[in-house]
C-alpha cells in the first residue's frame, strides 16, 4: 500500500491529481499482523542440525551458518564456494512459479558474497517438535505448514548470532532491525567467525 501511495504523490507532484487519494479519511489501511517471527534458541536449531537426514544437513548448517533464504540455499552449486577466501556466492535461488521450479536471481535481484560458517526439512522440524508429523495417509511431501518454525528461523538465528557477536548483519535489512528491537535470548557468539566487522 505505501508503494501504491508514493505513486499517488508523485501524481500530486506533477499536477496529474488534485490531492493523494490515499491520505483520505475513509481509506483503511490494513494493519500489520501483530505475529513476529523469532529465533531459535542456538540449542534448537543444532537439534534440528543433528536430527535431520545426512543428504539433508548442509541445508540447515548454511541456513544457520550464513543466513541465507531457503530458495538461496536451494540454488547453490557447488562452484558458487571458494573455500581459498572462506566465503559463498550467492548467485542464484530457486523459485517456484506456477508449481514449476525455476532459477532465479537472489530476492533483490542482486548476488553476494556471504561468510562461510567454521563448522528435506519438514522431518527435522517434526522430529524436533516445531510441526506435527505427517498426517497418516498423506503424500511424501505434504507436512503441515511451519509460519514459526519454518527454514526462515535459521534466518533469524543467525542474525541473533551475529548481533550477539557484535558483527554487521549485511543483507539481512528488517530482520537484523527487528532483532535489535525485540527481547530475544542471548546466543552463543563463539560458533560463528563469521560477519564482517
């Protein structure tokens, strides 16, 4: 809605419309949900580490070790590491249009370069307890959906890692501001080098 309304007022600007619609006092504009989405506690998240399949694991150690989203996870390759400088190009994502799997440029449409950590999903977060386990007849792939225990908490717990770390969360825009702001426990800094100063 704010980018309806910035639109309008350049409108207004160029003397195309008479005052902005949106300011109004019968337009509504729709509430934020109150609902934020927290980190795991540092021992949660290396539960599901621990718990989820081998072929499986890498996606949790570089969601939780570099913060990364999980189309951005998804779309890795194994070129996109140099293990010389210790860091990790993100320069692809998968991306699910019409019920098809794309590649796509990272959200923003643009590539990074990320800190390596030193050190399929929906099972680890039933094991752990974060989703119920798969309904009895469901297909393979159908789980119960995860808004608060979903592959963006590592995202999260990252961010308070590297905050807690004292480090810049590069990338990381609201959900860093939103760390800051809100109560979350302390977290081990000493498992992560990563995060430039």
């Amino acid at each position: 809605m704010s980018e309806l309304s910035s639109i309008l007022e350049a409108a207004v600007d160029d003397k195309r419309l008479a005052r902005n619609p949106m300011h109004a006092k019968s337009v509504r504009w729709p509430k934020a949900p109150q609902e934020r989405r927290g980190a795991w506690p540092l021992e949660t998240a290396l539960r599901v580490r621990d718990v989820i399949s081998a072929r499986n694991r890498i996606a949790v150690v570089v969601g939780l070790g570099c913060g990364l989203r999980q189309g951005a996870v998804f779309g890795l390759s194994p070129e996109d590491i140099d293990y010389a400088r210790g860091v990790l190009h993100v320069r692809r994502q998968i991306q699910a249009i019409g019920g098809r799997l794309y590649f796509a440029l990272p959200k923003g449409n643009k590539t990074r370069t990320v800190d390596m950590p030193i050190y399929t999903w929906k099972p680890a977060l039933a094991a752990v307890g974060s989703i119920p386990l798969r309904a009895e007849g469901a297909k393979p792939w159908q789980w119960a959906a995860a808004p608060k225990g979903g592959f963006h908490v590592l995202r999260h717990t990252y961010a308070s890692i590297i905050l807690e770390a004292g480090r810049v969360c590069r990338d990381l825009g609201a959900v860093a501001r939103a760390l800051l702001a809100s109560d979350h426990p302390r977290l081990l800094c000493s498992l992560h080098a990563g995060g430039r100063k």
